[in-house]
C-alpha cells in the first residue's frame, strides 16, 4: 500500500485534473450552457472533501482496508465524473 501522503496527493492531483479539464471544455465551448460542467465541478470537490476526510479519520480499526478503499472508490468516482465531462 502507498503510504497516506501519495493517497492524498493522488486524490489531489486526479480531481485537479478533473476540474481543470471541465475549464478546458468550458473555455472550447464558450457559447453552451455552463450548468452541467459546474455541477461536475461541485462533485468533483464534494469527492475530494469526502475522500481526504476518509483519509485523516484515525478513529478505524483496519487503516490499511480503508486506504484501498479510499483508493478504489478514488478511481471509480474518478472514472464516473470523466464520463460526465466526455458527455458534455
């Protein structure tokens, strides 16, 4: 298992991505409506907020279960806002 600083700057850096991909889109797109690609901004931090408290929450018995996870659901949420993006 990655150690819990890399986990936090992989959360980081992959929502980053995510949301600066949305700005991408909106400045390509600058004549469509920007309410979908703000809700995916929206999400992409609420998953962020959730993830990292995950991460700090010391208070679980098994640390190591819950970093994967913390990791597993990082990916699968990951992949289900970029699907969002690409159906912009």
């Amino acid at each position: 298992m990655a150690n819990i600083r890399d986990l936090k700057k992989d959360i980081n850096y992959v929502l980053g991505d995510i949301i600066e991909e949305v700005y991408v889109w909106e400045l390509l797109n600058p004549k469509a409506d920007t309410k979908k690609s703000e809700a995916i901004i929206d999400e992409a931090i609420e998953v962020f907020d959730d993830l990292i408290a995950k991460v700090n929450d010391r208070s679980v018995e098994d640390r190591a279960a819950q970093m994967k996870a913390v990791n597993k659901t990082l990916e699968d949420r990951g992949r289900k806002l970029i699907e969002k993006i690409n159906k912009l």
